[in-house]
C-alpha cells in the first residue's frame, strides 16, 4: 500500500465504519475483485508463493479498478511506444506488428 500511495495520489484509510471496504485476507492464494464491488470485498494475499509484494500490489490494483492489458477496451488496437521500449527488441516488435 505504501508504494502505491508514495507514486500516487491515492491514499488508504484504516477501516473504521465505512459501508464499503476492501477485508485483506490470506486464503493461500491472490485474488481480487475488479474494481468498487460495495459491502465488504475480500482481497487474499498469501506468503506462499514468490514476490509476495508484487503480487500484492498487482491484486491491491485490481480492487481499486485497474485491469490486465489484455482486458482493456481498445486491447484489439496494437499501440506501441517505443519510447518506452528497448532500443535492441524494436526488430523483435517491428516483425510482430507485421504479422498482426
């Protein structure tokens, strides 16, 4: 939570007697709902696996609203940045746009 909250403007408040919450929990798995279900909305976080902070953080951000690539609306629409990509895999990107 401190990670998001120190890149970001959002900010947790422990519970007192908000209606809607999100109950962290560890049912030996990650999981999470997408986004503001309302009521109590259960977020299971374990230590089981590896990178227990990051699978954390990535569960955290799927309450809150944030979805997978993948599921986004304009997921269909190739859109590549290559400002943001590695000057040595912009052949590797370059052939998969052009067997899109």
């Amino acid at each position: 939570m401190s990670i998001i909250t120190n890149v970001s403007p959002i900010e947790f408040v422990e519970r007192t007697n908000q209606n809607d919450y999100i109950k962290i929990i560890d049912k030996g798995e990650y999981f999470s709902y997408d986004g503001k279900r309302g009521g109590e909305q259960d977020l299971s976080v374990t230590a089981r696996y590896s990178n227990p902070v990051g699978k954390s953080m990535h569960e955290l951000m799927h309450s809150l609203g944030f979805y997978l690539e993948h599921c986004r609306p304009d997921c269909e629409e190739p859109y590549i940045n290559l400002e943001n990509s590695r000057r040595r895999m912009w052949n590797v990107l370059v052939r998969m746009i052009q067997n899109l």
